[in-house]
C-alpha cells in the first residue's frame, strides 16, 4: 500500500484539486472519481449492482434506466456533470468508495452557498454486494468528516423516503435529528421524504480520530473556501 507521502505527489500532480482528496478510515477510503475509478465501476452499474430497493432518488443518476448501456452512460455524464459544474456558489465533489483496494460504490458531498450558510448534503450508493456490512455508515461517516473537520461545514443535511429505513437508521446512528419532511421522486412517482440535520455542535460531541484527511487544502483552495 502506498504511504501518504506517495499520495501527497499524486494529489499535487493532478490539474484538479478535487479529484486530489482522499478520505481513510479504519474500514475504507473515499478517494476523488477519476475516470480510472469510474471505470473499474462500471461493471456494477452495468450489472444493475446499483440500484437498490426503496429505490434512492431521482437525482443524479438513471439507475433505473432498464438498457444496461443507457444506464452506465447516464451515470457517468451525471458524474461528469457534477465535476464540471463546480463554483464557489455550488459544487458536487463526488468520490469512490473502495473497500480493500476495491471499489463498491460512490459518495458525493454537495454545497449550496457555501460561503453564506456553510451547509452541506450527502448522497450515495453501494453495490448490492457490499450491503448489510456497515459500509454506508463509515461511507457518511468519512464525508461527514470531510465536511465538518476538512472544509469547516456549519451544519449537514441527509433526506431519504420515509420507507427507507437503511439510509434513515444511518442518519439516526450518526447523530441527526430529524428535520422535518418533504416531497420528492421516485422514478418519476411522488414518495415522502424524512429530513434529517447535524449541526457542528451535535457532530464534535462524536468526533472521531481515527479519519485522515489528504489533499483537502488544494481542493478548500479550489472551492474558495475560506471558513
């Protein structure tokens, strides 16, 4: 395995500060989307390893799309979108998910004025076979890490339908409160949502210190991060 001094290079050596950042926890690491690891992927989008039953939302990406070669295409431009939208007023960063050195999913981290209110969103996928394990937990729990230790976050969101109860049990888990509720889609059908929101203050009472941080000064710079 690589030391962190070899990944420090690497990270200075790419033109794309986001896809530098690196997120290492005990069970896993969060590692920036390049194309290299969008396509070692792609046999799980292809395979429907994606999707999952309640379904997640809508957006970003056409997990449901019945050709499989519609839906790997689709993801990867939702992915591609969200890297080449990225502002100071909004940016999606999107990472990898590898568990051993292998890749079982995605985790995005999402900010909307940033700036102003210091808020953040998560949304994510694992692959079917990795579920169950607690991969989704320590997933949020390094984005959270990221969020609130890395980039100075005030406060982070979570929704997810009121029926499903794996992504609800993580945010309960991970210290949320519940934030109210709110309409949203499901392929197109209404589905209720459950809001949930941690605060700075709720999230340092269990910080954890066995999460490492890597590239994320280049990627603050990048998004005019100044908190």
């Amino acid at each position: 395995m690589p030391g962190a001094r070899f990944f420090r290079t690497v990270a200075r050596m790419l033109p794309y500060p986001p896809l530098g950042v690196r997120v290492v926890t005990p069970r896993l690491e969060l590692r920036g989307a390049t194309d290299d690891l969008l396509a070692r992927l792609v046999p799980v989008v292809r395979s429907g390893g994606a999707s999952a039953d309640p379904p997640p939302w809508d957006d970003p990406h056409p997990f449901y799309e019945p050709d499989a070669e519609a839906r790997v295409h689709g993801w990867l431009r939702g992915v591609w979108r969200g890297r080449g939208t990225v502002t100071a007023e909004r940016w999606r960063l999107s990472f990898v998910v590898l568990v051993d050195g292998e890749p079982v999913g995605m985790q995005d981290l999402i900010g909307e004025e940033f700036a102003v209110f210091g808020t953040v969103e998560t949304s994510s996928w694992v692959a079917a076979e990795a579920r169950g394990r607690g991969v989704g937990s320590e997933t949020r729990a390094a984005a959270l890490h990221l969020a609130f230790a890395g980039l100075g976050a005030a406060e982070a969101l979570s929704e997810a339908a009121v029926d499903n109860a794996g992504s609800n049990r993580i945010s309960e888990r991970l210290g949320y409160a519940r934030n109210g509720t709110a309409w949203a889609t499901h392929q197109g059908r209404p589905v209720l949502g459950q809001r949930w929101r941690l605060t700075r203050t709720d999230w340092t009472a269990h910080r954890r210190d066995d999460i490492e941080l890597h590239g994320v000064a280049e990627c603050r710079a990048a998004l005019h991060i100044h908190r």
